[in-house]
C-alpha cells in the first residue's frame, strides 16, 4: 500500500513541525521539504496536498523567499499559513501591505463561509496569529472566509482550484478549532486516509532497514535512551546477528549508568553489544573548552571516531545507525533550506566529520520523540526504557556550564541523582518532560555551622512538553523545591546554594547550552 504524504513547504516558521505533527496526529504521513522545491520534483512525489508553513520573512520584501510558481497548476489542494498566505496572495495577482500594528497573540476569528475549511465549525472562535503583514486585496476568483476585528481577510478560499489559506495559525494549541481546520483540510479537501499508524511505520522501517543493508552489517551507537534503543531494536529485529550495538562510555554520563545499560540490554534483551570505555580521551579533548558548539563538536567528533575504530573491528559492517530525530535535525541546521537560522548543533546530526568511512542510516530521522515512545511500545520495549526523560548526546558536558572537569562531573552527577530520585517519588517522573540540574560557572556565599563557605550554585530545571519544540516550566509544589534544595545543599559537597529556571521554549531553550 503507498504511503499517503502531505507535504509541508518550511519558510522558516518556528511551528513548522508543529505543523506536521498535527498532521500525523490525523494518521496522515507528512513530510516536510524546502520551500523552493521545483514544481516538477513535488509532483513526482505525488502528495496529496501542499501545506505552506508561515515564517519570518515578509513578502513585500524584494528578496522574500516564495515557491515554484508551477506548483499552483499542478491540481493539488493547497493550504497557506500566515506566511504561506500572504505569499498565495502576491503570487496570484492579490496585494498585501505592511503595518507597525502587529496582530499578536489570541484573537476572535469570525467565520464568513463555513464550507470546505470551516465545515462543521461554530460562527467564531480564538484563533493565535502572528503577523505584521495583511492581505489587502485577494486574488481573482477567491472570496474571503474569515475575518477579525482587525483584520478584515484572516482567510480566503477558492474552492474549485481547491486553495486555501488562513492569516492565523490552526497548528498551535491556542487556536481552538485549529485541529478541526486541519482535518477538514485533510479529509474533506485532500481526500486523505487515516492510515499511517505506528504498526506501519514498524512495517515500512524494518523493509527499509533490510533494502538498505542487504546483507552488511550496522553499528549503532546505544546509550540507554529511548531514542537510541528503538533504533537498536528496529535493526535487531530487521538484519539480527548483523547489527552490532556499541556503548561507549564518555565519561558524560549519569552516575552509574555505563553498569545499568550493561545490565539491560545484554541480559535482557541479548543484544550484541560492545562496551567501549574512551572516558579519558574524552574528558582530555575537552580540557579547557567553555564554548558549548565547540564542546557539542569535539564530543561529536571523539564519539565518530571512537565508531570507527570499533567498526574496524567488525568485518562486512557498512553503515553506522544512529537514534537521530526531527527535532535534532532541525535545531541543529535547517534541513530543508529554509530561511531560518541554527539554534543549537547535535552530535549526531552537525558533528559528522567529512572523512567519516561509514554510511549513515537514521531510521528515526522523520519521527517526534512521543511517536518514538509509541513504537517502542509496538516493540515491547518497557516502560522504564519507554518513559526515560530525554537525556542529551554531548551529555552532562552540556549541563557544565563553561570548563568540563572530573570533579565538576561528580557533583553533577550526585546532584542529577537527587533531582532524579525526589522527582520519582513524587510521582512527576513520567509526567514531566525533562527533569535535570544545570552546574552554573559561578561561586556563592554561604554559611554551613558556623563558618563561611564559598560554592558552587546549581539550577535546577524542569519542563513539561509534548514533542520537545516547544515547553513550559514546570510549577513545582513549594515543598518538594525545597526537599530536593535541601538534599543537595546537605549532601552534596561543594553546591551551597540552588535556583529554579522559569523560562519557556521559546525564547529560552530546554538544555542550557
């Protein structure tokens, strides 16, 4: 059965996953391609719509990035984004004009044509916008949809060209009809099916993994992490004895994880796995480094390297695995080319040396981390592995702040255990999305007994999320603050004092580097 896709063109848009989440959330397939992708190639493809994200960029601009003009005569169905909206309208003979006035934020959208996209929609409702440009005059054949109090074409429709577009974003969880707007587009516009679930995706990787690999072998890097361990099992069970899993301890990690995953994945599930320990060359790369790209670098390049020398070892092995997912690909550069800037570099997705021998192949590139969760569990994967918290590549380097040393590793490390420990006991574990203490690079007053001490501060930061593009903080209860403050104050040498991170993605970042 071939694979029903709707394709989202990026113009930089920071919702742009978002976007193709909501899609799959419909049991749609969606993939998401550079904005100038020529005409031809998208319809070779053969999707069964176009959606055009928003973004940062403003079309009255000489140099806006806009799509292949072609794909309007391609036949099918379209829907634009804010951004996406305004450049359907300038493409097609509309008019669009810039204001100082920036409509922002939760806005009353009122409905003028419930048909097509607003089928089965009430007459208004609080839609999230997001724009300083407004279409001022629409294109040939097309009427206006929407409106709000301030802007009076918030949407337009051509129902037989079978285009659309909406001046808000339906993707975003402010906008309370946003899911049913994009089901409409889906299935009553596009004629899509619900059928890509996870058992398909299982199907479809494991053919893939097996096209791919024939009859070499794999090496992939295993860390313990949900991510890392889906991959392995999905190459476990696609090639067997040829996929080789290879721990390597960077000296990075959590206290005692190198025995735990040990433990696990080789007397439990009887992967073959090798152990490497390189937390020496590791720590010695890093030496006086304070700049978190150049860590993130070094880190990504020792851990290749270190893959290398290990896949030397095995014969026949062609390609290295990695549990490499959509998010990580998109902070670190933009993929599709779209207009946006890199927020942060991955190990497993920047670091990547040009000489590297190995081919790479990622069979969770396209996947969000809760879809990643769901196939674990179509794979039998515990809940103790399943609902681990996300745990970084670079590792606890990255919750350094500034120089990595050993004994600045050990007080993370006892720290991070703590934090770990009073969370599961209050049963927040699996509830929230990442739970973790960041090593400041300062120094604090304080007063132990009677005498006065000078220490190191540490920030504590927890954060609820679905996907990982977008978190809140986390409102912990007052008394578990302070039960988690006082233990590592009291047991921990060397931390005298303890702060909470209240910042949300975006504008901060979950990880502090």
């Amino acid at each position: 059965m071939t694979r029903q896709t709707v394709l989202i063109l990026d113009f930089g848009s920071q919702y742009t996953q978002l976007i193709a989440r909501r899609v799959r959330e419909n049991k749609v397939f969606s993939r998401i391609i550079p904005y100038n992708t020529p005409a031809k190639e998208i319809a070779a493809m053969a999707p069964k719509g176009l959606i055009l994200s928003g973004g940062p960029a403003s079309v009255v601009d000489k140099k806006s990035p806009v799509p292949d003009k072609e794909i309007f005569k391609l036949g099918i169905p379209i829907l634009g984004i804010c951004y996406g909206m305004q450049v359907i309208s300038e493409m097609l003979g509309g008019k669009v004009k810039h204001t100082k006035d920036r409509e922002y934020g939760k806005v009353e959208l009122f409905i003028d044509d419930n048909r097509d996209l607003f089928s089965h929609i009430p007459g208004n409702f609080t839609c999230w916008a997001s724009h300083g440009d407004f279409v001022t005059k629409i294109p040939q054949g097309f009427h206006t949809s929407a409106h709000t109090m301030s802007t009076p074409i918030a949407a337009i429709s051509h129902s037989k060209r079978k285009i659309f577009a909406v001046q808000f974003h339906p993707e975003v969880t402010h906008t309370e009809k946003g899911n049913q707007i994009l089901s409409n587009f889906l299935f009553k516009i596009c004629g899509c099916l619900s059928r890509w679930t996870m058992q398909s995706f299982v199907r479809e990787s494991l053919e893939n993994i097996k096209k791919t690999v024939g009859k070499d072998k794999v090496v992939l890097g295993l860390s313990g992490g949900v991510d890392s361990s889906v991959a392995a099992l999905l190459l476990h069970k696609a090639i067997g004895k040829n996929s080789r899993c290879i721990f390597i301890n960077n000296g990075l990690l959590r206290k005692d994880e190198p025995e735990q995953v040990k433990k696990v994945f080789r007397d439990v599930y009887h992967l073959n796995l090798g152990y490497v320990d390189r937390s020496k060359k590791f720590l010695a790369r890093l030496k006086g480094v304070t700049d978190p790209e150049e860590k993130r670098k070094i880190i990504g390049d020792e851990f290749v390297k270190t893959f290398e020398e290990e896949a030397d070892k095995v014969k026949g092995v062609k390609y290295l695995a990695q549990g490499t997912l959509y998010p990580d690909v998109i902070e670190s550069i933009s993929p599709t080319g779209a207009p946006s800037r890199r927020i942060k570099s991955h190990h497993n997705v920047g670091g990547l040396p040009a000489h590297m021998k190995l081919k790479l192949i990622e069979p969770l590139r396209e996947i969000f981390k809760d879809e990643v969760r769901a196939i674990g569990r179509e794979l039998g994967l515990p809940d103790a592995i399943i609902q681990r918290q996300p745990f970084p590549g670079p590792g606890l380097a990255i919750r350094i702040i500034g120089e990595v040393t050993e004994e600045r590793l050990n007080i993370l490390r006892e720290v991070d255990r703590r934090v770990i420990d009073e969370i599961r006991a209050a049963g927040l574990y699996e509830s929230i999305w990442q739970s973790f203490a960041i090593l400041l690079p300062i120094k604090s007053v304080g007063i132990m007994g009677d005498e006065r001490t000078y220490e190191n501060v540490v920030a504590l930061r927890c954060v609820s999320s679905h996907d990982g593009m977008t978190a809140d903080w986390v409102n912990l209860p007052y008394e578990l603050m302070g039960k988690i403050s006082n233990r590592i104050i009291n047991e921990v040498k060397g931390v005298n004092r303890v702060v909470y991170d209240i910042s949300s993605k975006p504008p901060a970042t979950i990880e502090w580097e």
